[in-house]
C-alpha cells in the first residue's frame, strides 16, 4: 500500500527515495509489528479472556502446567494481524513470491484457528480430528508447491545442499512431494514446539532473523553470486516479511514469557511453521532449514520415536514427547528447559550461516 506510493513521493520530496531501500521497509516492517503487539496485545487478551478462550491442559503432562489451566489461547491471532498490516505497508505486493508467502500464513493460520476454536468451545484438548487436520494441511501445502512449481524459475526444482556450490540435482516432479512434504513437516514440527511459555516464539524470532539474512543475500546478485548461492530476484522482498514476523514474535513473547498471559495456540504455531518451510522453498534453503529449526527437528523426531517405539515395543523412549517435556519431567524447571533450547536453536543458527561461506 505505502510501497505503491513511492514514485509519487520521489516527485514531491527527493529524500523519500529511502523508503525504497529494502533495508529501510524491512525494518520499519519489524517495528510496525512490535508496536502494534504492544498497544494492542493487552486489549486482545481482555477480549479473549471475556470470550473465555482459555487453554486446556494435558492432565498427563508435568504436573506444574496445571495452573496455566484457562489462559488465553489464539494468541497467534494478533501476530498474524500485525503482520498482515506491516506487509500491507511496507510490502511489496506485485512481487509474486510475497503474495505466494502471505497465501500460505493466511491459509494454514486458518486451520489453526478452527483448531483452537473446537478446542475452546469444547473445554479440553481435542480439536480437530488429526486426519483432518492433515487433510487439510496436505491440501493447501499441494496447492502452493503446485503454483510454486508452474511459476518458479530454473532453479525451482534443483535441489541445494550446504557445502555444495552448484545443485546436486533437478528433482524435477519429484521435487512437488519432497516440497509438499517439507511444508506439512515443517508446520507440524513448529505446533510441537509450542508447549512451555515463551519456548516457540523465542525459536521463531531466531529462525526469523536467520532467514532474513539469507532471503537478503538471496534477493540480491552481488552477494548471493560471492557466497556461491542460488540468486532469486524476487526473494530478497521476503526480508521484509521475515523481519516483521520477527518484530511480531518479539512484540508477543513480551505477554508470552514465564508466566504467560496469553499462548499463541495451533494458529500461531501452524501458520509460522507452514510459512518457515515456503521460504525456505522460495530461498532454496529446503535442506539448510533443517538445520537452522534443528530444535524443531529434534521436537517431531521425539513424537515419532515414541509413538513408534510404543507401538512396536509397547515401551518408551521418552518420560513424554515432545522432548521439552521430557526434560522438565527429568527436574529441569520450565524457565531452564525454554532458556536452554533458545541457545540450542541460537547454536544452530550459527551453524546455517556458517555453510554460505563453505561452499
């Protein structure tokens, strides 16, 4: 909106030319989120508790979480927002992957908020139907990859990996299930993570500014052609989103940190994650998301080994999945478990980073 208003602001005032820069937006990106999370967060969470939106708690899980029993959930609701008004201002909407990137937040935030909305209405923890809720997880993920894959470039379909300059191969259709998949993987990993105050968006605003620093790189020949990576024109826009999730994640853990007043819930979590995997689809970071999540890796990885070891050993492997819980089950308090994985996700951010120069 304010972006399609420059070149009239060059003719009336030269200095207007700095709303242009994409640092300049990125960043002004950042602080319309926070700004916006911290007059209006409180106000929402007054509406949400009046609503009686509050959170069921697992009776199975650490005995301390009982007493979060009934704090506002949908707290992602306000993050989605204030980051809708920031690409609204600050975004560039001709560019098609900004309009692919906001289709997919829009579109698995939706499901989340039906998620969290059965849960509430039903005063406990079952919300959608988990086929269901896959169902339409894989419908929207097949959606995007196939516009992705009938839009995109040359490089769509190659396949990069860290220490690799050029790709290791074009997957060609194959690329359309790896891709479906990551984006399914990457949204359920994220929900996972989400289970102690402050945990998720502390990662998130991690894995946020990492991806903004290779969407940047990406976007722009210079940089990306010195490191030995991919360059994609249209992706360096995606900074500006990248930052204002940022500034957005910052702006919620002020309510969210120990003892939160508000949780993101699944339409928090699920659009951010969903929204982590197309970028990283976009960029041709598909393999170095991996890394640069690993804490979120590491959380699904915990569900699976346990669901599977339970039902082939009818033993377990974990005190409770996902892994943050099992941590607090073994005497670590809950400020300790979320401040530990936060270096955790820090360490292997460094690490993602680190790779553009091996190449």
């Amino acid at each position: 909106m304010f972006y399609e208003l420059i070149e009239f602001l060059y003719g009336v005032f030269t200095p207007f030319r700095v709303f242009n820069y994409l640092t300049f937006r990125s960043a002004f990106a950042a602080l319309t989120t926070l700004l916006i999370c911290f007059f209006f967060g409180g106000k929402i969470i007054e509406i949400l508790q009046r609503l009686k939106v509050g959170q069921s708690v697992r009776e199975d899980g650490p005995s301390t979480h009982l007493a979060k029993s009934g704090t506002p959930t949908m707290g992602g609701i306000f993050i989605i927002l204030s980051v809708l008004t920031a690409i609204g201002l600050w975004g560039n909407w001709q560019n098609t992957a900004v309009l692919i990137t906001v289709g997919a937040f829009i579109a698995f935030g939706a499901i989340g908020f039906v998620d969290d909305y059965l849960k509430v209405t039903r005063h406990n923890s079952d919300g959608l139907p988990s086929w269901v809720k896959l169902v339409c997880q894989f419908a929207i993920a097949i959606s995007i990859v196939l516009i992705m894959y009938f839009t995109g470039g040359e490089n769509t379909t190659a396949l990069y990996i860290p220490f690799f300059k050029d790709p290791v191969l074009d997957m060609g259709w194959l690329w359309i299930p790896f891709a479906v998949l990551l984006i399914v993987g990457e949204s359920n990993a994220v929900n996972f993570s989400d289970g102690l105050d402050g945990l998720l968006a502390g990662l998130l605003i991690i894995v946020f500014l990492t991806l903004a620093v290779l969407t940047y790189i990406t976007g722009r020949v210079d940089f990306s052609e010195y490191l030995g990576i991919p360059y994609i024109p249209e992706a360096g826009e995606l900074t500006v989103f990248c930052l204002a999730a940022t500034g957005a994640c910052v702006g919620f853990l002020w309510f969210n940190a120990h003892p939160a007043e508000v949780f993101m819930g699944d339409v928090g979590s699920l659009s951010l994650g969903g929204v982590i995997a197309v970028v990283s689809l976009i960029t041709k970071k598909e393999i170095l998301i991996l890394v640069m999540g690993g804490v979120f890796v590491l959380e699904i990885a915990s569900v699976i080994i346990q669901v599977v070891s339970f039902k082939l050993r009818k033993k377990r492997v974990f005190k409770m999945a996902p892994l943050h819980h099992h941590y607090e089950l073994m005497g670590w308090s809950e400020n300790k478990t979320v401040i530990r994985f936060w270096i955790l996700g820090g360490l292997f951010a460094i690490i993602a980073l680190s790779t553009l120069k091996i190449q």
